[in-house]
C-alpha cells in the first residue's frame, strides 16, 4: 500500500506558511530545469488562505501555468466557482498573464466543459504539482465514491452528491501525470476520512499519487 507522506503542523496557520514557500521552491525548481512551472490548483475553502498567501508573496509570473482540478458547472462569474474565488484570492494581482491561467469553461455544461479541456490539455506533458483537497467521504477534486474516477484526461461529472450535480473533474489518470501530488486537509471533520484512507480503503484519494512524491499537508485538528 502506497501512502502519501504525512506531514503534520499545529494549526492551519502554521500549514499555510511551509506550503507557501514549499510550493515557491517547487516553482523555482521546475523552472530552473524546464522553463516553465504547470500548476494544479484545488477548489473549495480549504486552500485559499495559501492562495492569498501566494499573492502576498506576489507569487507567479510569464513561466507560470495553471490549471483547474474541477469546477462546478454554474455561470462564469458565480463566486460558487473556484475559478472566480481563486481569481480573487490570487491570480487577478498576479503577474501570471491571463493566457496561462486556464479555468474549466464548465458554463458550457460538464460534457462539453470536459471536451475542451481534455483537447486543452493534449499538447501538456506532466504537471509539475497538483494541489487537491479532501472531502469528508474521501472525495478529491470531483471524483466521488461511486462514480467514475478514470477515462479522458477531464470526465463530465453528473449527480455529485454535493451541490452542484453537474461538475467537470480532471481524471485520476490524468492527476497522476503529476511530479508531485500535494493534498492539503485542515479541520476535525476530516479525521475519519484519514483513517479510512490511511487503512487501504479504496477512496478517491487513494487513486492519486504523485509519480515522485505525495504528500498529505494536514493541520493537527484533521491529524487527530
């Protein structure tokens, strides 16, 4: 059974700060080496004190890329969206150009949202990093227990049991074209799905792994 290291802080705060400079290390490190830095951001609340982080840090530039892990399937300027909270967050103050910023068009609707992206990515060799959070039944991105993890490089997502049902996610198979997985868990609420995770269990969580590394940045409360 192949875990991720599990790297503990005492509070969330404390987190957010080795992530930050952890993730600028990466960045410089992939640029040194190839030019060019391909980052996978994750959605939802739990990252986006590292989001504003980055951006006290002025964190990005032209050599920056990132990507989307999912996005729910609403109207381009809802503040429900990842893409709109990260933007926010982060990347509207960044030096990353607007061009190297690529949000799922999940306005289109999940089957042709996933279209697009899938061809976007085509011509995109590994991802140097992937951020992703964890639900409380070991969710990750929009890949839920039950349904599909695998398939094309994005999957149109239906009947997700978290509003909204109609979502896009990128693949595991394609997550896994990853350097470095990184999943970021904060708060009590988690520990359970740690525990399941941490016992073999077949989650989603458990279908990624980075091809170098994967790590589980978790404060103390989801640590237990």
């Amino acid at each position: 059974m192949n875990l991720p290291e599990w790297r503990v802080f005492a509070d969330a705060d404390a987190l957010v700060t080795e992530l930050s400079a952890a993730l600028s290390a990466e960045a410089q490190s992939a640029i040194a080496a190839r030019g060019a830095f391909h980052l996978v951001l994750a959605g939802g609340t739990t990252p986006l004190a590292l989001y504003r982080a980055l951006a006290k840090q002025q964190a990005g530039d032209a050599r920056w890329h990132v990507w989307y892990g999912d996005e729910r399937c609403l109207p381009v300027d809802h503040p429900e969206r990842n893409s709109v909270a990260i933007e926010a967050a982060w990347l509207a103050a960044s030096a990353i150009p607007p061009e190297n910023r690529r949000p799922i068009p999940a306005e289109r609707g999940s089957q042709q949202a996933a279209t697009s992206y899938a061809e976007w990515l085509a011509d995109v060799a590994d991802f140097d990093l992937v951020l992703l959070g964890m639900g409380e039944d070991g969710h990750t991105a929009s890949l839920f227990p039950g349904h599909t993890w695998d398939g094309a490089d994005a999957l149109a997502v239906h009947d997700a049991p978290k509003p909204p049902p109609e979502r896009v996610s990128l693949s595991a198979a394609r997550l896994n074209r990853s350097q470095q997985v990184w999943f970021v868990i904060t708060g009590a609420g988690k520990r359970k799905a740690l525990e399941r995770w941490k016992s073999g269990e077949a989650l989603p969580v458990s279908a990624i792994k980075g091809k170098r590394q994967t790590t589980a940045w978790l404060d103390g409360p989801a640590a237990g």
